[in-house]
C-alpha cells in the first residue's frame, strides 16, 4: 500500500490515542510525530478511516490548546494531562500513578479480556469496560480526576475505536482488529480491515457513545469540577 506501517524510531513522537499514532505510523500523519495542523488531521482521519471533518475538527482544536505552538502540536504534546488525557484509559497508566502516555498492557488486559466468549466488541462490553477502568483508578489513584467532560470523551474514544474498526452504525468491531489497533497502532489490513464504507461523524459516535455511557453506570468522583488545563 501507499501508507505502509511503519513502527517509530527513536526520534519520532507519539501520543496517548491509538488513533493517532496508527495514523502516523502509516504515514498518513508525519511520521516524525511534529508539527502538525488541524488540517493534517482533519485529511488523515478521513482518508484513513473515514471520519467526517467536524469531529477531528472539534477534537484536533481542543488538542491544540497542548501545543506551545500557534497552529500545529506534536504527538507527545497531547499527554497533558486535564486537556484531553485524562484518567482511567484504556490502554494507559493514570497520570498520578506513572506513565500516562504510552501503551501498557496490564491497563489493556480489561477491554482485552471484554466481552468473553464473542469475538467482537459491542458498546455494552465497551461501557462495561470503562466501568471497570473507572473502577480501578478510584481504588488505586487517590488523584483521580473523573469529572463530566472526561465522562464524555472516554465513551467517544470508546465510540471511536468500535467506529473505525468495525461498523460506526451497530457500533460492532472484531476484537481481533481492535487490538491490533491499540497493541501495535497499526492498521489490520493483513487480516481482513477495510477502512469502514459508512462514515463516522459527530452524530454517530455520539448516538454510540450515548449508549456505551449508559451501560458505563458513570458517576463523578470528588467534586466534579469540570476545569480544563487550557495551555501547557
Ligand atoms: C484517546 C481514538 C482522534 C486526542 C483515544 C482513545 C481512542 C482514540 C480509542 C482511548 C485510548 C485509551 O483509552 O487508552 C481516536 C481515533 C481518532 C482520534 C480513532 C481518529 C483520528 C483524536 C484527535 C485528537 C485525539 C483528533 C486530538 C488532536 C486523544 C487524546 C487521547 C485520546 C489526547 C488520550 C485520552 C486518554 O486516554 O487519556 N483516542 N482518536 N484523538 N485521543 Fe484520540
Ligand atoms: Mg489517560
């Protein structure tokens, strides 16, 4: 293919969203990880995995505000934590508790082992997923942030991850490619992926997310104030 998968070298940045970092991993972002627009972005997602522009638009500015930069962030820019990185991943280590940045497979292993005896995810194994997540971060991390707007963008990344490597209408993904997704940032083309033939947009992932949030059962921890670090 043109976007040939390519793992990071040493100088390369990457984020904590798999989506991302696969894109960048194919070359559909820079593959250095640096200085990159929200119309870089908004280019790759829909040319990867057919995502309409205003969600990576709503998403790539609110990035922004990671960056020293007027226009453009790096990857690793986006591990600030209280912008868009927040608590409770599902692939990654809480803020307070060690590395919040890169992929671990210990915090993986709930939305790995999800959904028993299937071999799909669905959005009730993915709100059963963020609970248990949720779940472990109040009980090992005294600093857990878990406020509204973090509820909301967990069950559209969970919405995300269910669109773009399955169908955004059912909100059905093989766990095969989800995995190889988040483990390796890569595409599954090799094992069957196709990049979706419907579009993901706001009204999907927010129909999807709407329904993974309501088998989530969240509730706020702690005060709930909504603040949200607004610069690096
Ligand atoms: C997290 C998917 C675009 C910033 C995530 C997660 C998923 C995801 C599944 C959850 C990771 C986890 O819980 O461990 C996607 C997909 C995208 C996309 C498929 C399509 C291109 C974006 C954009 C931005 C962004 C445009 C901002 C520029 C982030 C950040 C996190 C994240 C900062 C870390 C949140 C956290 O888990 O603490 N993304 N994302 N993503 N995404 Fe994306
Ligand atoms: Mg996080």
């Amino acid at each position: 293919s043109n976007y040939p998968w390519i793992a990071p070298g040493p100088n390369d940045l990457r984020s904590p969203c798999p989506g991302l970092n696969t894109l960048a991993n194919h070359g559909f972002l820079p593959r250095d990880g640096r200085n990159i627009t929200v119309s870089m972005i908004v280019e790759a997602g829909f040319k990867a995995y057919h995502i309409q522009a205003e969600f990576l638009i709503r998403a790539g500015k609110v990035g922004m505000l990671t960056s020293h930069e007027a226009e453009t962030l790096s990857l690793d820019d986006l591990k600030l934590h209280g912008t868009l990185e927040h608590d409770a991943s599902l692939s990654r280590e809480d803020f307070a508790l060690g590395d919040n940045l890169h992929f671990n497979e210990e915090v993986f292993s709930t939305l790995a082992n999800a959904n028993p005896d299937s071999d799909y995810y669905d959005v009730t194994s993915a709100g059963q997923a963020q609970h248990a997540r949720l779940a472990d971060s109040i009980q090992r991390n005294p600093n857990v942030t878990n406020t509204i707007f973090q509820s909301l963008s967990r069950s559209s990344e969970s919405a995300s991850y269910l669109s773009v490597m399955g169908d955004p209408i059912q909100g059905v993904a093989p766990k095969r490619f989800v995995q190889i997704f988040f483990r390796e940032e890569r595409l599954p083309i090799e094992e069957g992926w196709k990049r979706p033939s419907v579009p993901s947009n706001v009204t999907s992932i927010g129909i999807l997310a709407e329904q993974i949030a309501k088998v989530s059962e969240w509730q706020p921890t702690g005060d709930n104030c909504p603040a949200i670090v607004l610069a690096p």
